[in-house]
C-alpha cells in the first residue's frame, strides 16, 4: 500500500478497499520503523493525524471525499500549523506554535489530506543539502552518505521513501526541484503567485513559491489543484483560473517545441547527469517533441544576483526573530542590545546568520545601487531571456542539478560549492516562472533529475510533459533499497 | 546680525478608519494593551499584510483637497530598523514613489494677507506599538495595540519663516484633515503629531544653514515654545562661534528646552528596499473621481462663501470656519433665527465659544443646540427679549433649563415694549429725581445715562432699551 501514488490510493479509498484510518496507521508504523535513519521528519502528529483520517473516512462513506480525502501527506515545517509546532528548521522556533494554519495546509485539510506531520527542512529554507537544519540532517534514502538535497530534504526523502505519498515544500532557488532530482523523486514549484504565501515562512518574499512532491506528474497535478488558487490574504497571489490539471494529462506531445539552453550544459556538469538528460531528451524526442537548442546569455549573472536579492530580503524578514514575542529568547538579557545579541546568536545557526550579514551588506547606504539595485536589473535581463526563448518554444528542458547527491559534510565549508547546486534552479525564481523535476535515471546509485521551465501559468503543460515520458520511462517508479 | 528662521514640518496624521493599514485589527484607542493585535500586527511567521483601501481613498480625499498629483503606481518600501515595540523589525512605509506629491496650502498672516506653504508629498505608513518603560520594574512593557495603525505623514516645503507661521500651517491642516473625516485630529491621543526641522541663516543668505530635527511637538503650544528655544539656541550657538550640529533633538515639555536625542552619525540606516509581500499601489483616474466626489467644501472655500452669503467680516468668517462643526453649527443657528448673520455669529463667537472654553467641552458635547441658540436669536430680534435678558436665557439654557421660550416665560424675561408701561416708569423715576432733572436741563447732559439705569432699573431690566431713550429724550428735551 505504501508504494502506491497519491492517485492510486485515492482510488483505493473510494472502493472502499482501503480506510484512511487503516492507511495513516500502517504509515505511521512505517515512519516510526524506518524514519530514524532518514530523519526526514521533525514532527509526527500521530492522534491528529488519527482523528483527521477518521474524519476523512466518515466523508468518504458519505460519498463526498474527493481525490485527496483520507489520503496521508506531511507539510514541509515552514508552513503554520495550528496547534502544531512549526520549526523552520531552526533553534529560534523550535518551540514555535502559530495560532494559524498556512493556507497551503488549509486548503489540503479542506481536501480531506491527512496530515501524518512535520518535514525537516535546512533552516529557513536556507541551504541545497538540509545540512543546516538544527534537527539535523536527512539521509537520502538512495545512499545514507548522500544528502537528499535542500532545503525541502525532509519532504523529497520522505516521499522517496514511500513513508508518505506526498508531501508540501517550498522553492526559493531550487529548495523543491533539487531535492526532488536528488532523491529521484518529481518535484514542482509552481508560478510565483499561483500558490498562496500566507502561512508559510518567509525567507526571500519575492522569490518563495509554494509546491507539492509526489512520485508521479500526476500525483503533483492532483496536489496542485488543491493548492493553487487566489488568496486575499496574500496580496501577491494571482487572482487567475485553477485549471483542471489532471484533465491535459495524456495530450500528446508531437509537434511540441522542446527548448535546451545550451548554458545548461557547460562546464560544472557531471557527466553522467549530462547523458542521462540527453537520453531524456531523446525519450520526449521519440514522443514527438522537436527540441532546439536555445540561448540564454544571461544565465551565468542569475546566480550572483539570486545571492543579493535572496539575503537582502531575508536580513529584513528574518528580523522578527528578536526574542520580544516568540520564538528563542536568551537566558537574562541584560538590556536590549545583549537581548538582541544573544537571541540571535544562540537562535540561528551559521548559514543564516552569513545570508543575514550578507543581505544587510547588501541593502546598505552606499552600496544598494552596487549590489540590490544592480541584481534588480540583472533579474529583469534574465526574466527577458525566459520571455524571449519562451516564445520561441512551448518549454525549456534541461539537468535540474548539476550533479546527483553529494556526501553529507563534503560542502558544508564551501558555500560556494553548495550554492553551484541550484545554478540550473534559481533563475526560474528570479523570473517568476514554473518548473518541475522528474526523475531521469542514476548516476552509480544516485538519481538524476530532469527539469522542465514552462510559461508563466503553464503548470498544465509541464505536467502534460511529464506525465508523458512518465508512461514510457520507469524511473519513478524505482525504490530505494531497503524502502520497498 | 540678523537671523533669518526656516522652518519645515513633518506631520503624522493618523487616518480614521476602523481597522488597521495591513490588517482587520481595530483600531480604537484606550484598549486594555495588546488587545487589538491580531497575528499581522505581531509580525508572526508566514503572516502577511494587505493593504486597507479605506486607507488609499483617505490619502487621497487629501491629496485632492491639496492639490497635488496623486501618483499612478506608488511602491511601498520597508524601513528596517530593531525597536521592542517594531515587531517586524522593520515599517511598512513609503519612500522614493509616496502615493501623494506635491501640492500645497495657504495660511492667513497675523499681520493680515496670507502665505503660501508648499507640500512636497504626503506617504502612507504603519504605526508602531508604544514601549512603556514604567511599572515593569526596571524591564520595558510592550503594547501592539497601536501597531499597524494607518498613518499619513505630510512633509512641507521649509517655507515657514516663524513658529507662528509654523503654527498657523499646523492649524490649518489639522482644520483640513477634521473637514475631510480622514482624522479625529486627537492630538492628546497621537491622532495629530509633529516633527519639525529649523534652520536659521543670516538674512539675505540663500543657502539652508544646519538643520535639527525636533521631535515630540504634540500640541500647538509646544510647537511654538520648542521651535522659539531653538531658534535662540541655534542663534546663540552660531553667535558665540559654534556651530549648529545636524540631529534629532527632543522636546522636553517639563523644563521647555530642547535635548540632543541623537546625531547624523548616530542615525540608523534604514536599508530601504521595495516590499515585497505588497503590490505597487496603483490608483486609476477612476477612483480619483469617485474620491473627488466625497470631498466637503473645503475650509478656505466655506470661509469665502461666508462672507459673501452672509455678509461677515473676514475675521467671523474665519473664525467660524475654523472646524467644520462649527461652521455647521453657526449655519443651523442661522436658519433658525431667521437669517440674522451677524447676530448669530456674535453669539457664537463670543457666549458659546467662552462657555464651551469655561467648562473645557468640545462642541459635540454643547448643552445649547444650533436650534436654541437660533431661536433665541430670533427672540433679540422681534425684540422679546432685551440682549442684557439673552444673556440670562443662555446661562440657563447651559445649565439645562430648556428651550428659549420656556426660559423666558419661566424667568419672566419678557421685554416690556409697551410705550404706556414705559412712560409711566419713567414718569415714576423723574417725579422721584427732581434736582437731577434741573441738573440735566442746566447742560449735566450726562445724567441722561443715569435716567435710562433708573428706568431699566425700575422695569427689572425688562423694558426695551430702545424705546425707553426714545421716550425719555422726548420728555427731558421736549416738554
């Protein structure tokens, strides 16, 4: 049961061959048994999850379940939850109980999702390897060296592990796509704006974008439906038609226009990453898809600019953290200043505190036209790189991840090693388009993923692709030794 | 030498809506501390603002009565600074595209004509919570209460010259502000609260000299008294050969000096940048007419159609328009008495004004209606009554003895108007005076003045005024 996806189960709980109640318990069984080794989770709400199965399955006897209802996720520890803590990932909230539900969990809860518990994350979202968690770090399921990626390591391991069918995650640079190619699992982060940000833990504001991981295209489109949707509460979502994602599907693809930047494939690309994308490509070509090779030149400046704007927006969003209403407080302040000093010091660890300074740097008198200003700039020549390329071609395809899984440890003192990791990513953050990852083959062991960049709002296209090389490849449904 | 003063304000209007700039807060004063804050205002995690359109359309009721240009695509922009009671660690606010640029308002001098102060732009901005640093023993107490409240802070040209210039720009707009319902103008609760920036320079010098910023100016007197110490300070300072430093300096009210709060050197960087969890705030021409619609007519406007309708000198128009009540007071008391302008204004301006200063009441809460005071107007008029007797109907109509008529009646203040009854008075009182009588005829013309007091004495100061001089001169001078 544990194996099958989000659409096979929901299935299965309609014909009544299976409970909600008798699915959450063997899941929880199954995170109790096999999470210590991953540490994929930070919280389990195991009487909750319980008491919202039961009521899902009462639904589902009514005959008003719909395809989500009863069936078991866990949120990335970066939405709110109401009566449930929500970490970050962090010392400073580590406590943290917020009177409020993310809209993201709303939404799911509405759908009838059962909540199993809370993912772990690197902390604030901040890092590609969940290294910087404060809970520690998650292990990929595909190798326990290996890191599963960041910063939504938690939920990609999770759901590569089958302890969940699917989980929410978060995408500031790479944080859902990335750690989905590296635990072979299929990851999207969707258009800025098409998912409400309310509820969920800021960390760059113009950048973050809500999503789902699953292990099928469809399973994604299933979970974005619920997800997506105008909210009044967060002003930068998108008052805009949710379409029936599942409905596009099975399109076939002939005739569409595949895009492959060549900036995707220079130097910095394992080899094995490289074949296994070209051999993808070769898969969408035989579904009928043209590709052409495409330019984006300014792609090599995304990745210093994401790292000015990124920080600078999180040195302000982060100055909450001040120990006056919630969250780490030092032991006896002796004034403000030591307050401030030592609530920050001891609340957050090493990697934020570097993107902290290096934001506020950043944002400075003197330096704002040099470095914020200059990446605003930057940013708009790369979104108009998308936009040019965009009308040339129906999607973009190319290496979600530079390289698979790298050994936990190997590039916690080089952050600029780690930071390489999203070089494929966070351009589509900095221009505000969706994009996804699917699993694509292994590299010795190790998966690789596939990313594909549609327009803005066209999720249903990028699934439609998805799902078609999802019927004539198997990778997805590969699973990990020791997790069948 | 002679010093020439340049003074510039700052002022924090706080907009009168119901809830809050980014949340649906309340936003009423006097709350039991953190009552009225809700997880927006807290800066919780994951929590986002929304922008209150109640906010937008009072900005720019503003802007129109103003004359400025109201700004298509204005940006909000976050002001970073740590503060207890700033709970995101930075304000919302607004900062290189504020939503209202330019315009302008004129103030009347003392010495008569008037001036024009220019306004270089008015933003919108949250309010922080209030840090009370006592009975916490020795720790600071923190009250969101008033955290995200809408303010609307105008900054002027440096055109004023005098703090009373100062003061005459800050009554204005606070007048304005009340006529348009965007503010209570409260300014003991920080509805209304000023900043002022003071240069001086020798006169003829066209360059600004070194400005300080002086804060905590929340009353008009206190403006005065603060700005006319810096100026001697500032004089003083540069006479003896100093020089003025550039800083925020606060008023202390206690001892009326200013104090250094804080240097340029010391200033915070706010790192401004865009903000991002808001859209730019975009204003179509649309909603400029729908606001344009709801605008009052305006002070200035309301002063020049008093003089003109009912015939009043400039100073009653002024001020009689000075608040929209009471220009709607004198209005209603007006059409009451029958359309005795003058009288009425009289009576507004002088009485009512007095008694409301003598019992410390805003006019809201005036025991005496525009009707009342409209009908005993009337009741001067058609001569009921005598002024001397108006006066004591007031008195009793503060005091809640109802109507005029039913005062009049009750306290017998009917006028005697009957020549008869007045002749015989004054029959009475002259067969009593007879040397003042001979005195009078012998060229003591003064003691008419005495005859008219032992009349109006004899009458209980009932009988009309006119009538008994009338009456008297024709039997003194013509029998």
């Amino acid at each position: 049961m544990h194996r099958k996806t989000v659409a096979e189960l929901a299935a299965a709980l309609r014909a009544g061959e299976v409970s909600s109640r008798e699915l959450t318990e063997a899941l929880l069984q199954r995170i109790e048994q096999l999470d210590p080794q991953l540490n994929s989770l930070i919280t389990v709400t195991r009487e909750q999850a319980l008491a919202a199965a039961e009521r899902a399955d009462a639904r589902l006897q009514a005959g008003d379940g719909g395809p989500l209802t009863g069936v078991p996720l866990v949120h990335k520890d970066i939405f709110c939850t109401a009566g449930v803590t929500t970490t970050c990932g962090s010392r400073m909230l580590a406590e943290f109980v917020a009177p409020y539900d993310a809209t993201v969990v709303e939404r799911l809860a509405a759908a009838g999702a059962v909540m199993l518990g809370k993912a772990n994350m690197d902390e604030f979202a901040m890092g590609s390897s969940n290294e910087t968690s404060y809970f520690g770090p998650v292990r990929n399921p595909w190798d326990l060296d290996a890191v599963p990626g960041g910063s939504s390591g938690g939920s990609a391991a999770a759901v590569a592990a089958c302890l969940v069918p699917a989980a929410t995650a978060t995408d500031t640079g790479g944080s859902i796509r990335q750690p989905a190619a590296l635990t072979g699992v299929c990851g999207l982060k969707p258009t800025y704006g098409r998912v409400s940000r309310y509820g969920m833990i800021a960390f760059a504001s113009s950048l973050d974008q809500g999503g789902p991981i699953a292990r099928t295209a469809e399973d994604l489109a299933l979970l974005l439906g619920a997800m997506a949707g105008f909210d009044s509460r967060d002003s930068t979502s998108v008052d805009r038609v949710v379409p029936e994602y599942t409905e596009g599907l099975n399109r076939s693809i002939k005739g569409l226009r595949v895009g492959v930047p060549t900036q995707f494939f220079g130097p910095g690309l394992a080899d094995d990453v490289r074949s296994r994308i070209e051999a993808a490509l070769e898969v969408l070509a035989g579904e009928g898809a043209e590709l052409h090779e495409v330019e984006l030149p300014n792609m090599e400046l995304a990745l210093p600019a994401y790292y000015v704007i990124a920080p600078a927006e999180a040195s302000s969003n982060l100055a909450r953290y001040d120990g006056v209403r919630y969250g780490h407080r030092c032991a006896e302040p002796q004034g403000l200043e030591d307050l401030y000093k030592r609530t920050r010091a001891e609340g957050f660890g090493e990697e934020v505190k570097r993107r902290v300074l290096v934001g506020t740097y950043a944002l400075s008198a003197g330096y704002y036209d040099a470095y914020y200003r200059k990446a605003q700039q930057i940013r708009r020549l790369v979104a108009e790189d998308f936009q040019r390329v965009l009308e040339r071609v129906d999607v973009i395809a190319g290496p979600t991840s530079p390289t698979p899984a790298f050994n936990i440890g190997e590039r916690v003192d080089d952050p600029v090693q780690m930071y390489l990791s999203d070089i494929y990513t966070l351009a589509v953050n900095l221009a505000g388009l969706p994009g996804l990852s699917i699993p694509a083959g292994f590299s010795r062991g190790r998966p690789v993923g596939l990313q594909l960049i549609g327009g803005y709002f066209e999720e249903a296209r990028l699934l439609n692709v998805a799902h078609k090389y999802q019927q004539v490849t198997d990778w997805h449904r590969q699973v990990p030794e020791g997790f069948e | 030498m002679q010093w020439e003063t340049v003074i510039g304000l700052e002022i924090h209007v706080q907009l009168a809506t119901r809830s809050k700039i980014f949340s649906g807060a309340a936003t009423a004063y006097g709350a039991e501390p953190n009552r009225q804050a809700c997880p927006i205002d807290l800066g919780m995690p994951g929590v986002l603002p929304v922008l209150n359109a109640e906010v937008v359309r009072m900005a720019v009721k503003f802007g129109l009565a103003v004359g400025s240009r109201i700004t298509p695509r204005s940006v909000f922009a976050r002001k970073n600074y740590f503060y207890p009671d700033l709970p995101k660690g930075y304000q919302i606010s607004q900062y290189d595209l504020p939503l209202v640029d330019g315009g302008a308002l004129d103030i009347e001098l003392e010495g008569g004509g008037s001036k024009r102060i220019g306004i270089t732009r008015a933003h919108l901005e949250e309010d922080a919570g209030k840090s009370l640093h006592e009975d916490f023993h020795g720790m600071t107490g923190v009250d969101l209460n008033r955290a995200g409240t809408p303010l609307m802070e105008i900054v002027s040209e440096p055109d004023m010259r005098s703090p009373q210039e100062a003061v005459a720009y800050m009554k204005k707009l606070h007048a304005l502000v009340r006529y348009l319902e965007i503010c209570d103008g409260n300014m003991q609760e920080g509805s209304f609260r000023c900043d002022a920036n003071i240069s001086v320079r020798p006169r003829g010098e066209t360059r600004l000299g070194t400005r300080t910023e002086l804060k905590n100016l929340n009353s008009f007197r206190f403006v005065e008294r603060a700005l006319n110490y810096e100026i001697e300070r500032q004089i003083d300072l540069i006479e003896s050969g100093g020089e003025v430093v550039q800083e925020t300096r606060l008023f202390d009210v206690d001892q009326g000096i200013t104090r250094s709060m804080r240097t340029k050197e010391e200033a915070n960087d706010y790192r401004y940048f865009p903000e991002p969890d808001l859209l730019p705030l975009e204003v179509d021409a649309r909603l400029i007419d729908q606001v344009r619609e709801t605008l009052p007519e305006l002070p200035d406007e309301k002063r020049q159609r008093f003089i003109t309708e009912y015939a009043l000198p400039a100073y009653d128009a002024g001020v009689l328009t000075a608040t929209r009540e009471l220009a709607d007071f004198f209005e209603s008391a007006v059409s009451e008495s029958g359309g005795y302008a003058k009288r009425t204004a009289n009576w507004v301006m002088s009485e009512l004004l007095a008694y409301l200063n003598k019992d410390g009441l805003e006019l809201a809460a005036c025991p005496v209606t525009p009707e009342m005071l409209g009908k005993l107007v009337a009741r001067i008029e058609d001569e009921t009554i005598s002024g001397r007797g108006a006066k004591d109907v007031f008195e009793a109509m503060w005091a809640g003895a109802g109507e005029p008529d039913e005062v009049i009646a009750a306290k017998g203040l009917k006028q005697v108007t009957d020549s008869g009854a007045i002749e015989a008075l004054i029959d009475e009182v002259l067969t009593n005076n007879p040397q003042q009588i001979e005195q009078y005829r012998a060229g003591k013309e003064k003691l008419f003045g005495f005859f008219v007091g032992q009349v109006m004495k004899a009458s209980a100061g009932k009988a009309n005024p006119q009538q008994v001089n009338d009456l008297l001169k024709q039997k003194l001078d013509g029998s």
